[in-house]
C-alpha cells in the first residue's frame, strides 16, 4: 500500500474536526460529522444506526433518500440485521474501519439477505466505522457511493482508516452525553436478536447440522463451512441435507424466510428455539 499523506495544520478538513467537537452537544453532531468523514472522501451516501441490547436498531441520521430508509426498515431493522456483515463483525468486537467487501463472507452476494436488501439497494460499494458503547452499544456508521459513481480505491480506503480514530473519539464522546436520553426514549423493545439466531433450530437438528445452517444464514459458502468446522464439503452437503429435510425446506431462501418468520414465536426469556411454538402454529 502507498504512503497516505498526512493532513497539514492549514487543512479544511481540521477545520470539520473543529466543527464536529463544538457540535457534541447539539444535533448537529452528525452532520458535521458526515461533513468530516466527506472532507476526506468523496461520499454519496452516511448513514448511523445505534445497536441497543434488547431494542431494534435506530437510525440516528441518514441522508438516504426515503426509498432507501424504507427498504431498510422494510428489509433490514426488524430482525434481518442480525445476518448482516456488519453486525456479525460487532458480535466478534471488531471495532475501528471496516471495508464492506472485505468482512463480507464469500457466499454473501448469493445470500438471500444481499438479494432482499442489498440487491435492491443504489449502493455499489460501502465502507464504514464500528465503534463500541457503553452497556452493550455500539454505532455503524456506514458511508457507501452509489452506483453513478466508482467504487472506492486503496488510497481513498487507507484515508478512511487514516482518520478512524478521530471519528472514533468524537461518536465515543457523543454517546457517553446521549446514550441514557436515547435509550429512555419510547422504542418498541426487542428479542436478543443475536441469541435468538444462536438457539434457531436447535430442537430439531444435530450440534453440526444447526452450525451450518447458522452459517449459511450468515453468508458463508460450503466451501468456507467445511474450512471453518475442518470437514470435508461433502460433509457440509450432507448436514445441509438432512437439515434441510427436517425443516421441510428445499432452499437457502427458504431458510432465511423461516428464520425471519420464526421471529414471531420468540419467548419472553429467549431460551429456546423459535421453530419450537413458530412450527405448532397452523399452516
């Protein structure tokens, strides 16, 4: 990778550095925040959402057009999240940059998650900020460039990481001033969506056969199964088999569609399978 110049003392873009510290009060902040990120990288598109334990993801600024947002609320917030890249890179506490493309597991862009909601989205590349909160918290923040413009090179990536730490500090510094007056906030709460994935279809396969059904949830391809549960890929086939004959499915869209149906029969405490009260119900 090239050497990434550093920003003299002269630069506009400290100036926006300037702008996003006296605007942590006020909410402002993320506009002088977007402004910041954009000073350094051509943006089309910044969006922030706030991940709460026990509440559905909140959008707290985007400058998406209202096509967009309804797609996410639509598609996304209200369970399928917790499949997302971005989310599974969280979980692991891989905080600081990410590059969309590079966390993304290798069967993602055939998942059926990338076909409901990316697919359908004008993103055409995405990179963005995972940063960890207080209690369970943690923000995204996702800059993308549409499909009218290029996808974003090395330089412009090592830019983005360049300043991670900036933005780090500052979205940090926001949430300790905010986080009890947004978590007070009247929002409808939600089942632990990341254990909820974690107990889905236990009852009813084998310890292996519900690890490759979590990761083929999750994007991954046979062939990256049987490299992370060390079987062969024929093993992988096999597991996918017998699951998907005991949850009568046929299909990976099947299975997404199953699991995400299955969210309505979550219990209080969520300690047991989904499929266990989803599967009594009629029809």
């Amino acid at each position: 990778m090239s050497e990434v110049q550093a920003f003299d003392k002269t630069s506009p873009w400290l100036e926006r550095v300037s702008a996003v510290i006296s605007a942590l009060g006020s909410d402002a902040f993320w506009p002088c925040l977007a402004d910041l990120i954009g000073g350094a990288v051509a943006i089309d598109d910044f969006m922030v959402l706030l991940f709460m334990r026990g509440q559905t993801p909140v959008i707290l600024h985007g400058r998406s057009s209202q096509t967009e947002i309804s797609l996410l609320e639509k598609s996304y917030i209200n369970g399928a999240y917790v499949l997302d890249p971005c989310f599974q890179a969280a979980r692991r506490q891989q905080w600081g940059y990410y590059s969309f493309v590079e966390i993304a597991p290798d069967g993602f862009y055939d998942s059926e998650l990338y076909s409901i909601y990316h697919a359908q989205s004008i993103m055409l590349d995405e990179a963005g900020y995972l940063i960890e909160g207080e209690g369970e918290s943690f923000i995204n923040i996702s800059v993308t460039r549409f499909e009218s413009s290029p996808e974003f090179n090395a330089q412009e990536k090592a830019l983005l990481q360049q300043i991670e730490p900036v933005v780090a500090a500052a979205v940090k510094e926001y949430l300790r001033q905010h986080i009890n007056r947004i978590a007070e906030e009247k929002r409808p709460l939600h089942k632990m969506m990341a254990e909820v994935l974690e107990l889905f279809g236990t009852s009813l396969l084998t310890s292996r056969e519900t690890h490759v059904i979590h990761l083929i949830l999750k994007g991954y391809s046979a062939k990256s199964i049987a490299e992370h549960l060390d079987i062969s890929i024929n093993t992988v086939k096999l597991h996918r088999k017998n699951a998907y004959a005991k949850l009568d499915i046929c299909s990976q869209s099947e299975l997404f569609h199953l699991f995400i149906d299955s969210l309505s029969c979550i219990d209080d405490n969520c300690t047991r399978d989904p499929l266990v009260d989803y599967l009594k119900v009629p029809g």
